[in-house]
C-alpha cells in the first residue's frame, strides 16, 4: 500500500494550490484527478474566455500571461500545466477515488485508474476539491440516454446544417446557442423562465435575443422537454405540446458535486445553499480529518458555479 502524508481529491486550480501549499511547508501530499490536470477547465467550450483578469487565475506566486485582457482557455490550461511542473507536483491523472474510509490520521482510499487497475492508498489526511462540475443536472425525460444528448458544449462546429435544440436560459446556454447559430446551425433554444436569465453577460443577452427578435433562432419560454426521440423533440409549452425536428439537445441545465461521494465520507450539504457542514476557521469538514477547499465550500447553484467565471 503507498503511504502520503494528504490526499488531494481534485486537480483543479484549487486542488494544485492546496499541493503547493503543502510541498512549501514540507508537506507530502499526492493529487488524484479522474481526468486531466485541471480537467474542468479542459471541458469547457473550446474558444471559451473567462470573466475575469489573468490575476485573479493565478496560483502558487507564478504570474499569468495573456494575450488579451481576458485570458482564454487554452491559455488557462498551459499556464496551470506549466505551475503544475515548475511545483514538481505528484498527480495521479486519470484516477478516480472509488472510497476513503478510515479516521483521521489514518485513513485508507481505494481508487481505479482507466485502464481499470486499483489500487490502495494510506494517509493522514485528505483535502477534497472536487468542485461542481462532476455531474450534469438531468432532465429526466425519455430519450435522454441517446448519443445525440449532449451535456458539455465544446465547439460548435461539428453541428453545421443541423437541428439544434439549447435547454436552459442563462450564460452557457446562451453561448452555446450563439456560437452554435453563427456555424450555421438551425437553432432552438428553450427556457423554463420567462425570458433569457438577467444573469446572462450584458453583451451576450442583447445579442442572444437579438437574433431570438429576428426569428434567426427560435424560442419557446416558459417550456420544458417532454420527451427525446432520434429525429425529433417533442416539448411542453404554454400554447400545448409542440413536436420539433432535432438532431442534437445540448442540455445546459447545470452540474452538480458527486453528492453520492460526499456523503460515503460523511459530508452533507445544505440544500438551500449548497453549503457543507464545516469549521469556518479551518474548513474541516464533519468528518475529522478531511477538509474541504474551493467552490464546494463556497456553496452555489450548479448552473451559477459553472458560469460565474465563464463566458465569450
């Protein structure tokens, strides 16, 4: 069994601070990510830029560099490549932690690798930073295991001369349909809400509802998915059910923490916040021994966690 004095659960920006931190002070710790280094960031759409300056990105004393004064993702993700390396950090990619059980000071985790190998880890203690970006939220509706059903939007593409559905109203929604709309797909956006989210960047909205005024994009509000079929959408609106040619449904609806995960290690979440149960003053969690950093102790809704950074 290999010994580390932490075990990080996440690679993102906040899990490879947290390994900084401890390898300056002496500390042992190994990083498990079930992707690639700072793998969210790697999901997000491919031309992404964030809502935010290179600054407020930066992690272990490196400066940030940027073409513009948004950096993009592919700047984002050489940038934590290159902390990653210069830190000498030990991550474990492409392993997924499958338990940690144990007490503090002594715990054991269990974890398979891709190539479906596992294998059994000791250590004193454990970090969680996984974020909110493990599981998308489902509809939950017929047909929404097709391959056509899409929860991660990267490029738009793959999906010229095509019929589109985008569920969801707020900033990755958006995006999506626009980028989708300018490579020529026939798109159709669909909302619960009344109109596109206010939360939405105020140059994007205009802009989305601009084209939605123009009848370049089609809309339906107040409206929800009933059922996915392999040509078709059929959906629920105020005028009555509505069945629309489709070939693909990008359903951004939002993701959420592997609660499953969290609670095997004793953590609860607040419902109305999403908050864990912690110290304040040194985010140990209810469970002695493991402490948690990053978005998930911030606490959001799944959908403004994934677009409080990000946008065009």
């Amino acid at each position: 069994m290999k010994q580390s004095s932490v075990a990080i659960v996440g690679a993102g920006p906040t899990g490879l601070s947290c390994g900084i931190a401890l390898k300056q002070r002496g500390v042992d710790a190994l990083i498990f990510e079930k992707g690639c280094v700072v793998n969210s960031i790697y999901n997000y759409p491919t031309n992404m830029s964030f809502f935010t300056t290179p600054e407020l990105l930066e992690i272990g004393g490196i400066p940030m560099t940027s073409l513009n004064e948004k950096p993009n993702r592919t700047e984002a993700l050489k940038y934590y490549r290159r902390v990653a390396s210069y830190y000498g950090l030990h991550v474990n990619q492409y392993e997924r932690i499958d338990s940690v059980t144990g007490v503090d000071g002594s715990f054991h985790i269990r974890s398979t690798t891709r190539d479906g190998q596992q294998h059994e880890y000791a250590c004193e203690k454990v970090i969680l930073a996984t974020g909110y970006y493990d599981i998308p939220v489902l509809l939950n509706v017929p047909g929404e295991d097709l391959p056509k059903v899409i929860h991660y939007y990267k490029e738009s593409h793959p999906y010229f001369d095509h019929d589109v559905l985008v569920v969801g109203g707020k900033n990755s929604a958006a995006i999506a349909a626009l980028e989708l709309h300018w490579s020529g797909a026939r798109v159709t956006v669909l909302h619960r809400g009344l109109q596109i989210s206010d939360s939405v960047k105020y140059w994007i909205k205009p802009n989305l509802e601009n084209r939605i005024k123009a009848g370049e994009i089609q809309a339906y509000f107040q409206s929800s998915v009933k059922e996915i079929r392999e040509r078709e959408v059929v959906i629920e609106t105020p005028a009555g059910t509505v069945t629309i040619a489709n070939d693909f449904v990008f359903a951004m609806t939002g993701y959420q923490p592997d609660l499953r995960f969290l609670a095997s290690v004793g953590i609860t979440l607040d419902p109305a916040t999403g908050k864990p149960r912690l110290n304040p003053d040194t985010y140990e969690s209810e469970t002695p021994g493991i402490y948690l950093a990053g978005v998930l102790v911030a606490g959001c809704t799944p959908t403004k966690c994934l677009s409080k950074q990000v946008t065009r």
